[in-house]
C-alpha cells in the first residue's frame, strides 16, 4: 500500500507573534510566501508575524492572512503536494490554495476583507465562546 499525504490547515486561534519566523529564515520558497503576502496586501506581513505587537497580531482583519500565509509558506517549504487536504474555519483558503482552487495572492487579499467585516461585526472584548463539560 502506497503512502499517502494529507494536510490539515488551522483556524483562527493558531497565531502568536514569532510564527512563521525560522521556516521564513529558513527555506526561500518560504520567504516568497511572506513577499507574495506584502504586494498582495501592500504592507510588510513579516513584520506582523514575527514582532507583532501582539494586540495589532490579534485583530481578526490581521490574524486571518497571517495564519494563511505561515500556512501557505509551510506548505511551500515542505515541497510536497498532499494527496489530500483540508482546513477547519479559516484553514478552509489554505487548503483551496493548496488544492489549487484558489490562488494565494487572491486568497490573502480576500480573507483580510473578510476578517476586516467579521472584526467590525463583533468589536474587540464583546464577543466570547464556551465549552460545557459535564457527564453524558
């Protein structure tokens, strides 16, 4: 039986500032991830990822390419084609792009919109998630 590859991308959640850093130093294919990200958007995405500040990290309009781009230049990187791939939430455009449906610089672009519209949807501090644990 033949190995196969599968790739799952992340959600929102995933970010911290530092990411990206050592596969960006690292592999060049990497680094024109994050240089694809800054025309696309029309400023220094690198920059973001890995000095932050964390509070500008965190806005959703910023977090959303950030967290696609690291997953994009991991992917990159790596210089594999995955037999299959998916995404939970937002990982769901890294793994358009990985498939090949969805072009990055227009993948980028576009969930900085959406981030954007779901930041002013909910602002910073009103929203919250619960999980309820108990016995069956």
């Amino acid at each position: 039986m033949a190995t196969r590859v599968a790739f799952v991308f992340p959600g929102q959640g995933a970010q911290k500032v530092g990411m990206g850093q050592e596969v960006h130093g690292a592999f060049p294919a990497a680094r024109e991830v994050f240089e694809e990200a800054g025309r696309a958007l029309g400023e220094d995405l690198a920059r973001l990822c890995f000095g932050g500040p964390e509070e500008e990290l965190r806005l959703t309009a910023n977090t959303q390419p950030a967290v696609l781009s690291v997953s994009i230049a991991l992917l990159r990187a790596l210089d594999l084609c995955p037999d299959v791939c998916a995404g939970h939430s937002l990982g769901e455009y890294a793994a358009n792009v990985c498939a090949g449906t969805l072009e990055f610089a227009d993948a980028v672009r576009l969930v900085r919109i959406r981030g954007g519209l779901m930041q002013e949807a909910v602002p910073d501090g009103e929203g919250a998630m619960a999980a309820v644990i108990g016995k069956d």
